[in-house]
C-alpha cells in the first residue's frame, strides 16, 4: 500500500501488472488540481483505478469529474442517455461487451479515458474485467515485438453481432446492430502504439480488429490471436466485482477489458462518459488513419472523437 503524499489519497494494488483501489476522495467537478493530478498519475501507472462508494453521482456530477481528465466526446453512434455525455451499458438494450475490446477503436481518435459508473448491480455476476496491453506488449518474445511494431491493423464496427453474442434475443441484437452500426467506420491503426502520456509501447487490438494490413486473411486471424493471447492472459488482468456506486476510470489507451456475461436474466446497467483521445502513432511514427466515412459525422448530441485533436 502507497500514499500519495501530496493528497489524501489511499492506493491499494490489486496486482502486479494492472489495477489498483483508489480510497479517500469523493468524485465530483469541484476536485482540487493536486487531486486531479495524482488521480491522472494513479490511472497512468495502474491502466485501470477502482473508487467504492461513488453513490452521489448522477449524469451531471459524473460527466463533471469526466470534464477535469479532458473533454468528454459523445460515442460515435449510439445516443447518449438523457441528452448527456453518459453512453448507457445496460443488459436489456445489446449492451453485453463480452468480447475483449478498447472502447471505439474503429475511429482514429479513441478515447483517452473511460469512466464506468455502476447503477444496477445483478446479484451474482456481470464482473469486468480489464487487461493492461502494454504488460502484453512487454511479455513478447523480442522477434515478436519486432513483428508486432511494423503492422497495422483496419479495425471497424461492422462485424458479425451474431457470432459474437450467440445467447442473445435476435430481434433487440438486430436493433442494436443497427444503431451501432448506423454509420460504418473502418480506420487503420498501428498494431504498436506509443503512448503519448508515459511514451510504452503498447498492443492496439480487440474485437473490432478485422484485418492485418497487406496479410492474407488467415495468417492475419492467426496474428491476431497470437498477439490477443497475451493480452488475455491472466497475468496481465484485473477482475473487478462491481457494487452499487463504484467507478472505474480506465487509461482507454492502454488497456483492453470485457464484461463478463454471466448474470443470466438480472439486469446491469452503467453509465459511461468517455474523454477525448488523440490520433494514435506507431514506432514508425506513422499516424492512425480513418478509410471511410471521409469524415467522423457530428454525433446526434455533442462533440466527436477526435474533437479536441482536430481543433488543436
Ligand atoms: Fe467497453
């Protein structure tokens, strides 16, 4: 156990490569700046930060803490719930994200940040879990990360929903499908990305990958799932049981999770604000690279990703 000895802060690891509980601070918009800066230098070093006891926050308190990491950017398809920057994650509407994935890899620009907030909690099951993907990047033998570091992968959200929700109610996947999927993005992205905060090097994959750049299909699956198995090894996750008013705030840079779907029929709904990202870059220093649309269209609420890059 550490404390941050310019704050209040407790912080508790919950194991050697990722994930760690953050004790001692009440969130909101209104956090002193050598809070923010030790809560930004926490996530940084964990990839993934758990605060208990968050029952406070609503819509506007929530999206306000989101607000002090960076500016919180609408997702590129789905509304928003109540007309603000909290992307709803609830069983009964498709929001099952049992696949191993880094929030909306399929723009150039992802997000930086993700602030998870639990509303409903099912009584048994429906854990997240999260990887660090610059531990998995580190666990490659050296040949593999000289591979990894020269390819790019197209990542899209318009892949096979089927296939990847087998259980689920076709006709409510069939509408959700169609509202993810209402604009289709592909854009190419480095397999290597170097972090622009803490310079790692770290793999960029997850389910929305579709296709190693110049690889023919099968060799690309094969590459996939040679980098993906060590993303999803266990000694490079965190497995977090959620309560009732806990957050998680997670470096979407940084790391891969899943939503473990095993709660049956109980409802599990979350709220998510999610904070602007930059373009990512390779080793090569080569930039990610939207292929279609031409453009990212102006989400139905708020600004896009890539919102604060694009200005800048
Ligand atoms: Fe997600």
């Amino acid at each position: 156990m550490t404390t941050a000895p310019a704050t209040s802060l407790t912080v508790t690891r919950l194991g050697g490569r990722i994930g760690a509980v953050v004790e001692g601070v009440r969130l909101g918009g209104g956090l002193p700046p050598e809070t923010v800066a030790a809560i930004r230098s926490h996530v940084l070093a964990h990839k993934v930060i758990f605060f208990r006891g968050q029952e406070h926050l609503d819509e506007e308190s929530h999206e306000a803490f989101g607000r002090l990491l960076g500016t919180p950017v609408a997702h590129p398809t789905v509304p928003s719930a109540d007309g603000r920057y909290a992307f709803p994650v609830d069983s009964e509407h498709g929001g099952r994200a049992n696949q191993w994935h880094t929030d909306v890899t399929f723009v150039p620009a992802h997000p930086a940040f993700s602030i998870l907030r639990a509303v409903t909690v099912p009584p048994y099951g429906g854990n997240t879990l999260w990887s660090n993907t610059a531990a998995a990047y580190a666990s490659l033998a050296e040949p593999l990360r000289a591979l990894a570091d020269g390819l790019r992968a197209v990542h899209s959200n318009d892949f096979d929903y089927a296939a990847a929700h087998p259980d689920a109610d076709s006709e409510q996947l069939a509408r959700y499908r169609e509202v993810f999927t209402s604009t289709k993005f592909r854009t190419e992205h480095p397999v290597v990305r170097v972090h622009p905060e803490t310079g790692e090097r770290i793999l960029l994959l997850g389910n929305f990958v579709q296709r190693i750049t110049g690889v023919p299909a099968k060799d690309s699956r094969l590459l996939i799932d040679l980098f993906q198995s060590h993303v999803e090894r266990p000694e490079n996750t965190v497995r977090w049981q959620w309560r009732t008013g806990d957050v998680a705030l997670w470096d979407n840079r940084a790391t891969q999770h899943y939503g473990v779907d095993d709660s049956d029929d109980h409802r599990r709904t979350l709220r998510r604000v999610t904070i602007d990202g930059d373009v990512p870059v390779g080793v090569d220093g080569r930039r990610s690279e939207l292929l279609k649309p031409e453009e990212i269209p102006a989400p139905a609420f708020g600004l896009p990703s890539g919102a604060t890059t694009a200005a800048a």
